[in-house]
C-alpha cells in the first residue's frame, strides 16, 4: 500500500530482509561476526572485484579510502562541485585538499576537459588524486577519464554512492569492479539502490588498499603477525603470537559496520536485480510521459553506452522560462502528496568553501543546480504513481497570477 507522501526516495523492506535481521540478532554476533565477510564476499562477486570492505556509511567508504591512498597531507583531489558534501568532507578529514570541478550544464557529471581546467586553475596545488561522481546512477566517460588519469599520473577513487548496478562500456563494465579506478565507494543509506539502514563500502582490486582500509576501519588496529614491530610484546617465549595483541601505527575512528547492518544488505543484495529492473522501468514511464513537456521540462538522459542503476530521477526544469520558482514548485507538490528534491547546491556556494575559494565561479555547476529537480522513484512505484507524479508537475509548472506559491 503506498503511503500519503511520494516521497522522492524510499527503502523497500520485505519479510525475508526483516527475518535475516531477526536471525543475525538470535545469533551469537551482532557486530564483526559473519554476515560482514560474508556481506563483503557478495558484494566482491557481484562487482566482479578482488576485495569488498563494508564499513558504517558511504562517507565512511569515501574517508578510508583516501587515508589508504599514498598520499601525504596537503596533497590534493580534484572533486566536482555537483555532489553531495560527504566526496569533499572525505578528503578534507582524511587531510588532503580539494580542488573543485565544474560540470557540464545538462548531467551534472565532471568529465576529462573539467578536471583539467580546474588543475590549470589550482597549478600550485599537489593534486594528486581525483574523484568522479556518478551522480543519480549515471556515469561520464570513464576510459577517457582514467586515459587523462594515467597521463598525469593521479589515482582515480570513485564516488559510486548513486551507482550500485551501473553498467557502462555497453555492458562490458560494472560500476564497482574498478577497471578504470583503484577504488569504488559505496553507500547503503535508505533512499539507496539497496540499503543496510546505514552503510557503505569499498571495491578495489588491490590488495594492499584493501588491508590498509580493514586497519583503518577499526581505529587502526593491526592484528597481524607478520606485521608486528614490537616483538617482544607481540610473541610469547615459544615464538607464538600472543592472541590478546594487536598494534596501532596511526590513529583512525571506529567505522565497522555491525552484523544486523551487513545480514539486511546481504538479504537486499540477492534483491538487486529486480529493484533494477523496477527503476529502469520507472525511468521509461518517466521519459515517455515528459517527453511532451520538452523543451522547458527534461529528463537527465544517460550516455547510449551505459545503463543506469538509477538512483534518482533527476530532470532539468527551465523555471527562468516558465515564469515560476522551484520552491515554489516543490510546494505546490507537496501539496499533492509528492516529495522532491534538490541534487545538489554546488559546493563551492557552502560558506566553508566560499571562505577559501571565494573567487572561484563555475558556470556549468550554477547552470545545472538552477534547474535540477529530483522526482519520486523507488523500486515499489507504480506505472500509475510516475503519472500521478507528471500529472501533478505539468499543474505545478504553470504561472498562476498573483499566486503567492
């Protein structure tokens, strides 16, 4: 049964994922036990990576692996201005310094030409890493990217929070299995593709990453052997490892997700293939009932040789043209018991950065934020309920004299 508000993002929970987190809290681990390894192998197989590493969010996800890049402090990662806050946080709380991208106008998505200007802007700066968005489930030109990548020597670490499901490379790749990056970073949050409640992950094909995030996760607790530098406290006379020990190189915080968390994503995980499907035709209906609504109304299309796993349905709306306002649309909306949002204000507009980029203007973030609008979409959406959203948005739309909103 569908509830009052459309919101513009929803989980969807069924017996069998309520049931595998009744059995994960009757077991005898709620936290580090074995739904995270095996939570952590599904999402290994399923990407088509060597190594998955779980942890408590998409920002979590986004922190560890730029800790476990070898870079120093001060060292730089380019990052679009059209992303959710956490791909800048990350880098910044993980000691490295953000350069910010501008977008094109129509995806919203950081190509090969934007990171380049704004190296060109920053020369000064030890960029030495960058972040590509794959922003609402979409993805840019990712071998063109990791070819510029390559030439200048930078490690690519995607934002792939949006992006679980994604193919591109028509069909020859999946977002997740890091054929053009050292590493992929997940988010499970509720309004995600599937969801743990609150949680994130990993993907890389290196092994040394992989061990190095698994350490920092746990407050950078090293347990191996073989790894030791005090061996004096870490082995017993007998040249035993001693069980209790364990050492600390360098400080991070506690970011292990729990058993509960990784038993939901696992039983949503075997889901995945029909929530895909069920979002891709969401997004038909949508294409085909706003395509009448051109050119002041478009849906965000993706580029012909991917396929979406569509976490939000974003469209491009010329408010300036129509004469109306976007709050003002997403009020009358809400009126008729449909949510919307807005992905996202361009970062450098937040005063944190405006204070230390105060000069920087990027005209295709502000072009994009001025339009974009985020409509309802969840796996459990009907045909009926995408019409009752258009409908809806085709009233709201209209100028209306001397209305207040």
């Amino acid at each position: 049964m569908r509830q009052s508000l459309l919101h513009y993002g929803h989980q969807v929970i069924d017996d069998a994922d309520i049931a595998a987190v009744v059995a994960a809290l009757k077991s005898d681990w709620l936290t580090t036990g074995p739904a995270v390894t095996e939570f952590e192998a599904a999402l290994a197989a399923l990407t088509g990576v060597r190594h998955a590493v779980v942890c408590n969010s998409g920002t979590a996800a986004l922190y560890l692996a730029m800790r476990a890049l070898p870079l120093e402090r001060g060292d730089a990662v380019v990052v679009p201005a059209i992303t959710f806050v956490a791909t800048a946080s990350a880098a910044i709380l993980a000691g490295l310094d953000v350069v910010f991208a501008d977008v094109d106008p129509n995806t919203g998505l950081m190509d090969a030409a934007h990171a380049e200007d704004a190296i060109r802007r920053s020369d000064h700066r030890r960029i030495k890493a960058i972040c590509p968005v794959h922003l609402g489930g979409r993805v840019g030109d990712a071998t063109e990217l990791a070819n510029w990548a390559e030439q200048r020597g930078l490690t690519i670490v995607e934002d792939a929070c949006h992006a679980l499901g994604t193919e591109y490379g028509n069909g020859s790749h999946l977002v997740g299995g890091c054929a053009h990056s050292m590493a992929a970073c997940f988010s499970f949050h509720p309004v995600k593709t599937v969801t743990m409640g609150e949680g994130g992950a990993i993907t890389t094909n290196s092994t040394e990453l992989a061990e190095k995030t698994r350490i920092l996760r746990s407050h950078g607790m090293k347990r191996d052997p073989e790894r030791m530098h005090n061996r004096e406290l870490a082995f017993s006379s007998d040249d035993a490892a001693n069980p209790w020990y364990y050492e600390v190189d360098e400080i991070s915080h506690n970011f292990r997700a729990s058993d509960l968390n990784c038993a939901l994503g696992l039983s949503q995980l075997r889901k995945l293939p029909a929530f895909l499907a069920a979002r891709r035709g969401l997004m038909a209906r949508y294409g085909q009932r706003l395509a009448p609504a051109a050119p002041h109304v478009r849906l965000i299309q993706s580029r012909a040789d991917s396929n979406p796993g569509w976490h939000l349905c974003s469209v491009l709306i010329d408010f300036a043209a129509l004469g109306t306002g976007r709050a003002t649309v997403m009020r009358r909306l809400r009126r008729r018991g449909i949510g919307s949002q807005v992905h996202y204000i361009p970062l450098h507009l937040h005063p944190y950065y405006r204070q230390r980029h105060a000069s920087l203007d990027l005209p295709g973030a502000n072009a994009y934020y001025a339009r974009t609008l985020s409509l309802p979409l969840w796996p459990t959406m009907t045909k009926a309920d995408v019409d009752l959203v258009v409908d809806a948005l085709k009233e709201s739309i209209r100028p209306r004299s001397g209305s207040t909103g």
